[in-house]
DNA sequence: AACTGGATAAGTGGATACACAGATACGCTC
DNA sequence: GAGCGTATCTGTGTATCCACTTATCCAGTT
C-alpha cells in the first residue's frame, strides 16, 4: 500500500517485474551499499533475459536507489551521513507543503482512519523490525495524499524508499521506540487544530528531528 | 550551463547522445504535447540504432518529459494546468530550502556575481526568447547550488527542465517582461540582508507568483 | 448510413548474438 | 624483488531478429 504510490513510470510486464523484484530486495535490505548488481544474475533468478533487467536499472537509477557507472555495471547507492541529512530536509519541505495543502480536506473520519493508522503502526512494532516501517510510511503518505497533488506525493513516496533501509536498520537497534507513537500523536493534533501554517512547521520539525536519530546508524556499506 | 545541472545518470556514449538529442528538442519545445516519439526517426535521425534510444525515453520518462504507455510508444508529457501550479508549489518549498541554506555561503563576491547574472539575464531578453529562459535558470540554480546540496539542486533543476517550455512560450507572447529584472533584484536584497528565514519565505512567494502568470498560456497542446 | 468485426500492417518489447571496454593476473624487464 | 606492460577474460553496450500487441482500414451486416 505504502510504497505502491510510486508508479514504475512506462514500464511493461517483464521490466515491471524485473524492477518490483530488484526494488524489493533493495528495499529489504537484501544487498549492501556498493554491491553491484549483475544483470545476467538477477535475469535468470526471475527468468528473463538481461534486457528488461537493465530498463528495471534506468529505472531505479533514476530513483536514486542504484548507481550505473559507465561500461563499469550497476551498484547499490547508499547514502553518505550527508546525504541521508539532506534527504531529511528535503523530505521536510515537501512533507511540510503536503500537510500545509491536506489541511482543507481533514474532517473527523479522516482523523478517526489516521488514528486507526497509529494503531496498526503501534502493533506492527510488535510483530516485526520491516512491518513497523512499512506501516510508518503508510501513515505519512496517508496524510501527503490527502493534499491531492499528484507529483508531489510521487515525490515524497520516492524519497521514502530511498531511506527505507536506514529506517529499518535504526528500528532494528533501538527495538521499538516508545516516542514514536506520541511522535505522530503530535501531527494528528496539529491536524485537528485546523492551522495549516503550524501544521507544516509541525511536519518539518518531526521530520528533520528525526534525521539525527538515523545517522548514528547511517551507511549499510560505505559509499 | 543551467541544465547541465541534471547529468544523466549512468549513460554511456550512443545512448547519451541520443538522450541529450531529444531532450534538447523537447526543451526548445520542437515537440507539443501529445506527439508520438518515434524511436526508428530518432534513431536514424542521430546515426544509431532503436536501442540506445529507446533507453533514453526511459530516462525521459523518469523526469517526467515524456510518458510511455507499454505497447504503445512514447508520447511528449504536457503538463496540465493543475500540474503547472504543482510544480511551481513543488518548486517554491525546495528552492525556499535551497536559498535558506545557501545564506551562510552569500558573500559580497556572491551578490556581485548574481547582480552579473542579472544583467546579462536583460541582456539575453533583448537577443532572443529562449536566451532569456537560459539565463532565468541559470540564475536560480546559482542561488540553490550555494546550499552545498546536490541531491536538492539536481530536483529542482529536473523540474526547471519540465517548465522550460511553458516559460519560453509564456515569454514569446508578453515579449520580456519589464518586471523581471525587479522581481528578482528583490531576492539579491533579501540574500544581501542575510536573513536566511526572511529569504525562505521572499523565494517562495517569488516562484508561487510567476505560476499564474504562465497559467494563461499554458497547454502546449493537451494532455 | 453507421457501427462492428475481422484482417492486415506497423511498431513495440524481448532475446540472442556480437563487439568493445575495463579489470585482473601473469610474465618480463629493470 | 618490484613495477610496468601485455594478454586474456569477464561483462557491459549495441545491433539485429523475432514474436506479440495494437491500431487502422475495409467489408459486411443491421
């Protein structure tokens, strides 16, 4: 549901699979920074050839997740300490201009759902470290969504699965954080105050508070 | 020089070429919205196979320049009228974020060289339409590669490029607008002021502003 | 006369084959 | 013994070929 927002943008049957295999194990953690990922390898795991592997490569390329050096293959691309900072900020804004633009579509069902929403993220921090992320990504996106802007939650969706590994890495350590659920209790407040200005300051600070957290579990593999 | 900026992931010689062709031609609007790509032309337009260029509408599509529908080949991507304003929203939060963090970096040389931006941003608008669409991005990427963050810098460019058309026929029709040169002078005086919150906010308002203005002449042919 | 169905043609997506570039290892020379 | 050059091998990038989907046109029927 989450990560279905991004739409592998003119993609066919094989290199649609192809990519959503190659995504997955990304997303996984499957490989680590700085692998490389060899075309013919994955193309017989999923039972095609090489071709519409590569497309599946322009495509997470493009993304950000793998980086295709010249005659010199496909890697993984992690993130510096800096990157992932940037990521954050970037997030920031465009989260902040989502929430800011949902404001005028909040009403008392939507509170309720997103309410639910912290629920199921609190009982997947339970059952397992990749549940909680995935339900975490669902409850941003719900909120993004509702700003009705097309390319702007495309946008945030994407840079979500760029830090995807991070976050699970981070959740893996620290085993549930207790602040989470209070974290996001916040955002729905703020939601429920009507103020669209203090919303997306709202958004921005929980967003950028929470890159620092990260960092000190930053790089899956160096760069 | 601006849209350098946007480097074309993991591309190799053939296939670079072939992606710098089209992409030259769509920003020169060559194309309408709509019109059908079709890879045999291209490709024996610019000396090469169908292959090259077909992966090349890949890393189009992902920038969102042309859209490809499986089976049914690769159309220009016009963006909607609700589309232009996203992006320009889109636009206004991450060069807002850019020039914020670009404040610490503004010194005297800086506001000289950007003043030198500026003029020959009025000088271009005298030689010809799209010179001054040139020098326009040219000028807003200065400012946002001042943030020492590529990740950001390259997003905003990517979007430059998408509006590049809507600018140049936007400028054609009205024939160099007088208060160009004023409207962004004000952001020289904001950068000069150095407040970093105060030049977030005059950013943003500049580039939500100049969305309206290109509404009218939206459309280079429908969706 | 208009609409629907089928047939044909055009064009896209995928696979295989080939050529070239880069990396590594081994040998030769200093 | 060490460093550089060369040769071989692995693997990427491009082209050609084939199969399948789609679109268009014509004919037949209502």
């Amino acid at each position: 549901m989450a990560a279905d927002a991004i739409e592998p943008l003119g993609i066919t049957t094989a290199e649609e699979e192809a990519y959503r295999h190659i995504q997955r194990a990304l997303r996984m953690g499957r490989y680590r920074a700085g692998d490389r990922l060899i075309p013919e390898e994955i193309a017989t795991e999923i039972g095609m050839s090489r071709m519409p592997v590569r497309e599946a490569f322009r495509q997470l390329a493009a993304e950000g997740l793998v980086l295709i050096r010249p005659n010199r293959g496909c890697i993984v691309a992690g993130l510096t300490l800096d990157e992932i900072y940037e990521t954050f900020e970037i997030r920031s804004v465009l989260e902040g201009l989502a929430v800011r633009l949902a404001m005028p579509h909040i009403d008392v069902e939507v509170l309720e759902e997103l309410e639910r929403q912290l629920d199921r993220m609190e009982r997947a921090s339970q059952t397992g470290s990749s549940d909680w992320v995935v339900r975490h990504q669902a409850f941003h996106l719900q909120i993004c969504q509702l700003s009705n802007r097309p390319k702007l939650v495309r946008q945030i969706a994407s840079l979500h699965v760029v830090i995807e590994p991070y976050l699970r890495i981070w959740f893996d350590y620290v085993d549930k954080p207790a602040s989470a659920r209070a974290e996001h209790e916040i955002l729905i407040d703020v939601l429920r105050s009507g103020d669209a200005g203090k919303a997306e300051i709202v958004m921005r600070d929980h967003i950028v508070e929470t890159a620092p957290l990260l960092a000190n579990f930053a790089s899956p593999g160096r760069r």
